[in-house]
C-alpha cells in the first residue's frame, strides 16, 4: 500500500503526505520544506520530536529560529550559528528553513513517491531543491539536496541536515567516531568546552560519562559536542528496551563532522537528541572558513548530497539496516 497527497493540511498549513506500508511522512513547504513527521506505522510512533508548546507555524527569515521551532527535520545553510561574514547577517540554522518552497512536483514513480521542491536563497545568490523519495519496497526515506550559485562570485558556506529526535532514558547514541570534541555544557560531567576525548568515554572532574547513553528528562542537563574522525558514513539512535531506532546513512566525504545537540530537560524542558551531518567544523561559517574547513561553491556550481533514513525494529540489527539503505 502506498499514496502521495499532495494537498494535505497539517496545523493549518499545506502539506505534503508520502505513505508505503512501513511509513507515513509529511513535509511542510511553507516552513523551510521541513520534515515534520515520520510515522512508523506498526507501533504508530513518531521518530521525530515535536515541540509540546510550538506548533508548525512561519516565521520570519530575521526571527530567532529556536522560538518559532515545532521540531522535526530541518536543514543548514550557509551556517548553523548566527552569524556575521562578509557584511551579510546570517540567522541560525541560515537564510533557507524559514522560506515558503515551490512544490516541483509530488508523484508516483514507478513503486517510489517522490516529492521535489526548491527555493532561492533571499541573503546568497543560490537556488536550492530538495527531493523527498520513500521507497515502494521498504522503510527507506531519500532525501537529496542541491544548491546551485546563481551569482557571479565563490560563495562560501557550509551545510549540514538536522534532524530532531524524540529521547527516551534508554536512547543509545551508535555514533561511527574515534574523537569527541566538547562545543558546550551545561554540568561538569558532560565536559569542558574544548575538551578533546576519545568518542564515547570522557573523563570529567565528577568521573566518567559514557556519552552514548541518553539521560532522563529529569536530568535537567544539556550539551552539545562534535563527533570527528569518522570511520564510516552513518549512525543510529536506538531504543535498547523496544530496540526500535532510527538510522542515517550519510556521504562521510562530504560531512565528516557531526554536531550533538543532546537535551536531557536542561535547555527550554526539551527531550530530545539531534546528531547532524555537517560539511565543516565548527557549525559557525566564519569559523569554519577560518579554520579552513569551510566549502567555497564557485559560480554556475552545484553543492549536492543525498542522506538515507531507515526504521529498524527490534530482532534486526542497525547493520542490516544500513544494507537497506544502501540498496533502497
């Protein structure tokens, strides 16, 4: 069983609804083309997390992107931090998840539903599209993106994918690193900022912290590290007591960073984990250029990339997983 409606409404706002038989997604055109939901139909879970107190609604391109954030699957562009480069005024997360999309097209192709839409950056001269496929055959979402220069000039930048997932106490982080890299922390035992450790075990002045296991809400912490060095493109975030995870194949060439945004009730009373794909290091773009990891995209050229996400169930391991994915 599969459908793709491209008429839906979700929150009052226009959505486009991709279904098989594993899975039911939804993307919202009018706020950055996000991904609200992906549904795991035998358990009726919802992988992503959304916001308990901010439903999808638009926002402007200046807005503070954390006070208008309903959660789901949102991307970067040019930067993740706000940010001041070559007299332009980056927002965080960038100048492309608050815009209204135009929806190319949203079809059936062969056993795949695809939908395809894209917009123009209103700060860099770029076009960007976004193509959303769930497969016919099995739980596998393609996400492909590309940004295009439109302008006379290199534009530097860096892009990463973002997506938020709901927490439990038992969340277990299979992160494919050999080095962590402390950005923030809100308590001593989740590190110091610029503390380097060997990916999970960080030693702290309160002991050691395996940084693969979630924490409680209740924990009241948060952090956010750097996972670098990566050994193979992909991770999964897994619920040891159900064994349901989540799995995200991604071009290690091309992002060989990934940002930890992990909340345990520490920042707003959120519960969720946020492991991001990113091109560059820092996930600030003046930082990364001065650091010399940031991308340059020359006139007339295209930045591409394509993630994979899959739903595993307990009985099924994440290496199997990740065979599905690479051969959706």
């Amino acid at each position: 069983m599969g459908r793709i409606q491209a008429n839906a409404n979700i929150h009052g706002l226009r959505a486009i609804q991709l279904e098989n038989e594993w899975l039911n997604i939804s993307i919202l055109p009018d706020v950055g083309a996000k991904l609200y939901d992906l549904h795991w139909k035998p358990s009726r879970r919802d992988f992503l997390w959304h916001n308990p107190r901010i439903l999808p609604q638009t926002f402007a391109i200046e807005a503070n992107f954390d006070n208008y954030w309903c959660g789901g699957w949102d991307e970067g562009f040019p930067t993740c931090d706000a940010c001041e480069y070559k007299g332009e005024s980056y927002p965080n997360l960038g100048e492309l998840r608050s815009l209204r999309w135009n929806v190319l097209a949203a079809d059936r192709d062969g056993d795949d539903f695809v939908a395809r839409l894209c917009a123009f950056g209103p700060i860099s001269p770029v076009r960007a599209e976004k193509t959303v496929t769930i497969s016919g055959k099995s739980p596998v979402v393609k996400i492909k993106y590309e940004i295009a220069n439109l302008g006379p000039a290199p534009l530097d930048f860096i892009w990463g994918t973002h997506p938020a997932l709901a927490a439990t106490a038992h969340t277990i982080l299979k992160i494919q690193a050999r080095t962590g890299i402390v950005g923030l922390s809100s308590v001593p035992s989740l590190g110091t900022p610029g503390q380097r450790y060997s990916w999970p075990q960080i030693e702290t002045p309160v002991g050691i912290t395996d940084m693969s296991r979630a924490r409680p809400a209740d924990a009241n912490v948060f952090c956010g590290h750097y996972a670098t060095d990566l050994h193979a493109g992909w991770y999964a975030v897994e619920d040891s007591e159900t064994g349901d995870g989540f799995l995200l194949s991604f071009p290690v060439e091309t992002c060989p960073y990934l940002w930890l945004w992990l909340v345990y009730g520490g920042w707003r009373g959120y519960h969720h984990v946020i492991v991001e794909p990113w091109t560059g290091y820092p996930v600030h773009l003046a930082e990364a250029v001065r650091g010399g990891t940031g991308r340059t995209l020359e006139p007339d050229a295209k930045f591409s990339a394509e993630v994979r996400a899959v739903i595993y169930t307990k009985g099924e391991s994440c290496q199997q997983a990740l065979r599905r994915a690479q051969f959706a």
